[in-house]
C-alpha cells in the first residue's frame, strides 16, 4: 500500500506540474497528455466561467500562468468541485502579489466569487415573529441572511476593459449583494452610513431602528440628530423594498438592575 500510495503522488504531481515532476515510466506518453490536458482544461473552464470579468481582462497566457499556479500551489480543502472557486480566491489571497497583477485583482475575484456563493447559500430566512410590514423605526429591523454587506477598496462593480482603475478608490465602496425572492443575485450600491446602519441593526442587541439611528447621529457629532433619523428612516424602507431587510421583531425592552 505504501508504494502504490507513492505511485498516486508521483502520478498526481506530474498532473499537477508536468513542467517540474516527471510523468510515471510505465504510463504511455500519449495517455499521460489526456490526462493533463483533461484536468487543465476542466479547471481553466471552471474558473474562467466563474470570474468571467478578470478572465476577460487578463492576458490569455496570465490567466492560464496563473490557473496553472493555483493547480501547482494549492490544496484545496473541499472536494467538491462548485467550491473550487471560492478556493481559488483564498489563493489569490495567500500567494505573493505578482508584478503583473493589476491592483484590482484579489477584489475582483472576490466580488465575482461572491455571486457564486450567495446563489449557493443555504441561509434561511427565519420569519418566526417578524412582522413584514412592521415599523422600521420602533421595531428592530431584520436583515436577510441572503443579503451581504461588502467592502472594496476599488469599485469592482464597475471593472470592464475599458474602466481599469489603477488605485484605490478615495472612499471605501459600500455595497450589498443580495439573492432575491426570485432566486436572483444582485448587487446595490450604498454610502458608508448606511453601510454602517446594516453593521449596527447586525451586532447590537435589538435595537429598534430609531435607536440604530440615534447612535449613528452621536458617533457622527451630527447637530441635528432627528435629521439623521429621518433620512435613516427613508433608507430604512429603500432597504425593505429592495428585500435586504425582510421586515421587524419587536425591540428588546431594556432590563432595568436595582441595586
């Protein structure tokens, strides 16, 4: 079992890097080529279909340079082949920038793979007590668990030929990712407050959105926080009518200690 386990890895390593690692002597030469080529091939379309923008705008020997590098590099933690995407950003991610990057490259791949991901969610709404239709400002706003907050540094939702941003943008990009009711993945454009609004009604304990509101307006040293509460208020529904907050839950009521 142990020489045939090193016959696998030899066998494996040639697919992996027929460049460094030598093909198996007792496998015929013309068979060895199919199975490069198969396993090249099928992955390269897997991920040029899965990134199709950053595989528009990569070079054709780049993308292949670099699907070969993550085939070569990479171990893969899933064997599940509609993962392999995800996989692929982690690379980017981990591998040593390359001067032939553009600067956009991790973020895009990320931004791409994202859609994939969320369309495979199996998040679930959990509707038990939400009241769809319920007051935004006095209840607790419920955001879906198919709508995503995301950050970018570069505006990745608008990265084509000919828009090929070469720094960063001057502000974060806030955006959304969304999967609707009707099983589509969309992705809406939204401010740092209401990037922050999201964040807050997410890692607070039920606060009513009035209050989410109010505690925006202090960290912002806002003058007039009710005007804060009324443009919240507007966004509040903007945000219900788009489906990422799919409705309320009555605020927690605070717990009083006596001493």
């Amino acid at each position: 079992m142990a020489e045939f386990a090193a016959r696998q890895r030899a066998f494996c390593a040639h697919l992996r890097d027929p460049v460094r690692a030598d093909a198996p002597t007792d496998v015929a030469a013309e068979r060895m080529r199919v199975y490069r080529e198969l396993i090249f091939n099928n992955l390269d379309a897997l991920l040029a279909g899965s990134f199709p923008v950053l595989h528009r705008l990569l070079d054709p020997a780049r993308w292949r340079a670099l699907v070969r590098d993550f085939l070569v590099a990479h171990r893969a933690r899933t064997p599940l082949f509609h993962r392999l995407p995800g996989e692929f950003v982690d690379f980017l991610g981990q591998r040593p920038a390359s001067a032939d990057d553009p600067p956009f490259l991790l973020e895009l791949a990320h931004y791409e793979w994202i859609e994939i991901a969320l369309y495979n969610s199996e998040a679930e709404p959990d509707l038990d007590g939400l009241d769809p239709n319920g007051d935004l400002l006095a209840a607790t706003p419920v955001r879906s668990p198919l709508a995503w907050p995301l950050s970018y540094r570069f505006p990745v939702h608008r990265i084509a030929p000919d828009h090929l941003p070469e720094a960063p943008s001057a502000e974060p990009v806030q955006l959304v990712v969304l999967r609707d009711r009707t099983q589509q993945v969309r992705f809406i454009e939204i401010n740092a407050v209401t990037q922050r609004l999201l964040q807050r009604i997410e890692t607070s304990p039920t606060p009513s959105g009035r209050e989410a509101l109010l505690d925006i307006a202090a960290e912002l040293r806002h003058p007039e926080p009710e005007r804060v509460v009324a443009f919240g208020a507007t966004t509040l529904a903007r945000l219900r009518a788009e489906g990422v907050l799919l409705g309320t839950r009555p605020a927690a009521t605070p717990v009083v200690h006596v001493a």
